[in-house]
C-alpha cells in the first residue's frame, strides 16, 4: 500500500474551486504586489493568534531575517538557538554576522532545554530564539522569564506551529515577535513561498513594514536598509481560503497522532511524541524515536511508506559552523535525536487502512 509522507492533492481537491475562484479574481484586478489581498490575510492571522499586528512576509526564512533586523542584531551579537531544528534558524543569526549560541534539546519534547539556557547567557546576548519544534511550543514560561530578568527580546521560531498553543497562548503570541514560515509542507501551506511576522509592539511593526519594501518610508525614500521582504498577494489569497480549514485540519492530525499512539503503545523500543502538559500540539510532523532507526526507515520505503529524517545533521555540527567551535560531545540530546528520530506520515487525510500499514510496518521493522 502507497502512503506518502504527504499528500497536499488530497488536501487540495475539497477547496480546489474556492482557491481557483480566489486566484481568478486577484488576475482579474491585477493587484499582485501587496495591496488588499496581502491586508485581509495579514488581519486573519492577526486575529487567529491572537496579537494586534501580523506582517505578510516573503518566506518564513526572511521572516526570522526580518525580526533579527527589526531587534538590531549586529555583528558581534549574540543569539541563543536550539541546534536541532532547520537550518534557517541559525543561517538567519549569522547571516547578520552575529553569533548562533546553541542550547541543547530536552529529550522528550525535543525543543530547546529551557533550564539550559540561563547558563548561555552572556554580555553580549541580546535575544533568545526558541524553536516551536514539529508544531509543539517549547517552554515559554521559563524562556519568557529569562528575557524579561536579561533584557531580551525573543524570536519565536514558529515556522512548525502555526495555531499551537502554550497554557492557552498561541504560538507567535508569546515572544517579542513570532515568525511563520508557509511552505507548502506545513500546516497552513502556501502554493510556494511565504511566511508571516506578528507582534504586539506597534513601533516594531511600523518597522518592519518599512524594512519588508527596502527599508522605504514614504516610497524611494530610505531611512533604513531592509530589502524585498513582500508576501505575494497570490500566496495571500490561496492562504486566505485554506487558514479557514487550519483548525479543522490540526484535529484531523491530532486524531492521527492519537491512532499511532495507541498502536505503539505496547512497544517500549518506540518512542512516541512526548507533549508537554498544557501544551496543544498541532503535529506539524509525527516523529517517533527508534534505536535502530536507519533499518525502520528501509522497512518503510520497502512497504511504500513516506518517511524523512528530521535532523540527520543537528546545526552545531555542520561544516559551515566549525568557527562557533562545537564538536561531537558537545550537544549529546540532539546528536542522540539526530540518529534515532523518523517522521511518519500524519496529514489529516490519511486512511484507517493506511495508518495501520505504517504501524504495522514500523512495530514489526523494529521487533
């Protein structure tokens, strides 16, 4: 039986003729760039998490970019991170020139050890960036505490976790400023690039809006440098139509998750997503943790399973971060996550029958 690690056919075919209608009517008024179907997307997604102010940004990429410049990250500043995340967490610190500064991951949640991070902090910190890791929000209590004794803004990577909650705040809503990524791979993905920046600052909104259209204000005149940040008004309306289904569609992979749970509950060699209490978790990935997990991965592609390693590599070991100094020892919980976890297919579309050909397959590729 075929099961892809995704299906985004299946998720398209129920709202194909609205996304069409949609499309059709932005070529009609030929508004491309901005204007009111970027608005309306930006004043939903406002209102969906739960914070005064979202900005429509180019990718979810640029939007970590864009609250780095937004805060002032210079060179010589320090940003402290999770290494076991998408490279774009760290790639956007040092593409300032400032420094990545890697905390290590819990082992269960697989988010950055909130009580690691304090130890990290030095002088030259001026933000923390947690990583809301496969649609989970990491420990924002702890984090929120901390810069707030610090003086620091925080970034929340929520690139993975667009309507997860923590203790009932949203993701994005929680931090200083919260960046979305809408790569078609997410929950709430796009018909290619795009990503979204919130905040409740108002002053840091005005300056993003500037810093999104190279730093212009009024047009042609510029205070500041920023660049070619916009969210295409075609991405607008397609994310429009599909964010009113996000709900509904993080049910149905939570349902999933539960389905695989209870499958694998009897096998002590898997482990299953550990959530955090007080948490709502949005599955962006459902990734389990096996000892054996290069053989489990065979298995499934030998029975026409979907599966991917998230993170064969984690970011304090990669080539292009030698300089930081890091080396193998250095960060155990994430090299350990780097060598045992496994995504499973969990798209809300997923049949009963397909679910228990992916547990059937992975509780008898790991006995």
């Amino acid at each position: 039986m075929n099961v892809p690690l995704l299906d985004l056919k299946a998720q398209y075919a129920p709202i194909k003729a609205e996304v069409m209608a949609a499309v059709g009517a932005l070529f009609d008024s030929q508004q491309f760039i901005l204007g009111p179907a970027v608005s309306s997307f930006e004043a939903a997604c406002a209102a969906y998490i739960g914070t005064p102010h979202a900005l429509g940004i180019s990718s979810g990429t640029d939007a970590l970019l864009i609250a780095l410049m937004a805060l002032d990250i210079k060179p010589g500043d320090e940003v402290i991170t999770s290494p076991y995340t998408f490279f774009a967490t760290a790639g956007s610190i040092a593409r300032l020139g400032a420094k990545p500064v890697f905390v290590d991951i819990e082992p269960g949640t697989l988010n950055i050890n909130a009580a690691q991070i304090e130890r990290a902090i030095t002088r030259k910190t001026r933000a923390l960036m947690p990583v809301h890791l496969f649609g989970q929000c990491a420990d924002m209590e702890t984090i929120g505490a901390l810069a707030s004794a610090h003086k620091l803004g925080i970034i929340e990577d929520a690139a993975q976790a667009i309507g997860a909650t923590f203790n009932g705040r949203k993701a994005g809503a929680m931090g200083t400023i919260g960046c979305f990524s809408f790569f078609p791979s997410k929950n709430l993905g796009g018909a290619g690039d795009g990503g979204l920046c919130t905040t409740a600052d108002a002053a840091l909104h005005e300056k993003m809006v500037k810093l999104r259209n190279h730093g212009s204000h009024p047009k042609y005149y510029h205070a500041t440098i920023g660049g070619n940040f916009r969210l295409d008004a075609l991405q607008a309306v397609v994310l429009s139509v599909k964010v009113k289904c996000l709900d509904q569609w993080h049910e149905g992979r939570r349902r999933n998750a539960a389905f695989y749970d209870a499958a694998f509950a009897g096998c002590a060699t898997i482990g299953r997503p550990v959530v955090r209490p007080g948490n709502y978790m949005i599955y962006n990935q459902y990734v389990i943790r096996v000892p054996n997990r290069d053989k489990v991965l065979e298995a499934l592609k030998a029975a026409q399973v979907g599966a991917e390693i998230y993170y064969p590599v984690p970011l304090h070991l990669q080539e292009c971060f030698r300089y930081l100094g890091y080396k193998e020892g250095s960060m155990p919980e994430s090299e350990r996550a780097a060598r045992e976890t496994l995504a499973l297919p969990i798209y809300p579309e997923l049949t009963d029958a397909q679910k228990q050909h992916v547990a059937d397959t992975v509780t008898n590729a790991v006995a």
